[in-house]
C-alpha cells in the first residue's frame, strides 16, 4: 500500500489549516496506514471539491500479474453540521469497476449479488453502517470493423454510499473519539469488496470474519 497522503477539499474554514475538524483529522488517519492485501494497489486521489466541507479520497486498483482486475475510488465526506439524509456528520461514498466474464455477466441476479457483496462485506467486518444506498450498473460492448476480432465484454459499476457509525468508546479527548468512526475497518471491507468482485477468493486478516462469497472468475486471461 502507497502512503496515502491526505487531500482535504476547500472548507469553510480553510480546510487545509490548523481550522480542519480533529475529528475529521482522526477519521482521516484511520484511513492511513492499514495493511492491504499485496494485490491491491491504493492511493491518495484529489476528492470531490462541493459534495462537503471536508473531504478526503482514496483510489485502488487489484492488480495480479500485471494485469488490473478492479479498480474503484472511495470518498470520506465529513459535515459538521450534519446531514439529515446521512443520519449524522459523515458519509463513505464508493465507485467500483470490474470487467466480468460471459457466464456471470448473463446471470440475471447479478445486480443483487454484487449489493449482497457491498453489504456483505461491511458485515463479514462487523463494522456498523447505517442507510446504505446506491446502483449496480451492467454495461455490454459489441465490436465492430477494426474491433470485430475482439470478443463482446460486459463491464459492471457499483456506486454506493452508506453512514458509517460512530465509534463509542473512551479516548482522549473523549468527546473527539466518540465521534470518529472506525474508517480502518471500513477502508478494510471496502478493499474486500474491491477483491471479490475480482474475482479473488477471500484473504483479508487472521483476525477478520471474512464471508465466503461466491468467486465471480476462474484464472483470469488477458484479452
């Protein structure tokens, strides 16, 4: 894993300065440093500028052999204000892209499976989230004239966001920790997403309650 260094959007009160929220700081900093899976690679990205007043984002890409099999971006959105439709102050927002094999792309529950392995992974972590939403999106290419020798490809796309819940626990300050969530585990369950719609078979941590899911590919073969 790169060193991600953090990409703070323009804020109110100068979000790059001493005026950025400890608790987004520290929600920020569980997003630094968690030990990944070698096939993934992960970096800091520039975030979205309007979506919140503080923002960090994060990109990765599962990577065997030289060949990229997922990539996808995540979005860390902090509100001090909070947000009514978020259930609290901050929100985790994911764009995922894989290219699928024939036999999986024509299955006509993929739309619901790829959910059930968003949600399925946030809970093989155990990690609490709230008012999950978003779209699975299959998109097919047909070939032709100079591209006729290459065979058709379906492509799938996962946009979601979800709440997640804040931490309970005593720290110091207090207050500041009661309010970071725990972005590690969800950066973790995130990046498990990003294996298994891969198609790689579980492998995250001793420690984590992996789900086994079904492996969307066999060996992968370059086209």
């Amino acid at each position: 894993m790169a060193a991600a260094q953090g990409h703070l959007s323009d804020g109110p009160d100068d979000a790059d300065g001493e005026d950025t929220p400890s608790v987004f700081r520290q929600a920020v900093a569980g997003l630094q440093g968690v030990r990944l899976r070698p096939e993934i690679e992960l970096d800091a990205t520039p975030p979205p500028q309007r979506l919140a007043p503080y923002s960090y984002a994060l990109e990765a890409a599962v990577v065997v052999d030289d060949e990229e099999l997922a990539d996808g971006r995540l979005i860390l959105l902090h509100d001090p204000a909070g947000h009514e439709a978020w259930g609290g102050t901050f929100r985790l927002v994911t764009l995922v892209h894989a290219e699928l094999e024939p036999e999986m792309a024509a299955d006509p529950l993929l739309p619901e499976v790829c959910w059930s392995w968003l949600t399925g992974a946030l809970e093989a972590r155990r990690v609490p989230y709230a008012a999950p939403s978003g779209t699975v999106t299959r998109a097919s290419s047909h070939y032709f004239g100079g591209l006729l020798e290459r065979e058709p490809s379906t492509r799938i796309e996962i946009r979601a966001s979800w709440s997640p819940a804040q931490a309970k626990g005593p720290a110091g300050p207090a207050e500041a920790a009661a309010q970071t969530p725990d972005t590690a585990a969800h950066l973790s369950a995130w990046c498990d997403l990003l294996c298994q719609i891969a198609g790689l078979p579980p492998g995250g941590a001793p420690e984590a309650g992996i789900v086994t899911l079904p492996q969307r590919r066999g060996p992968h073969s370059s086209r």
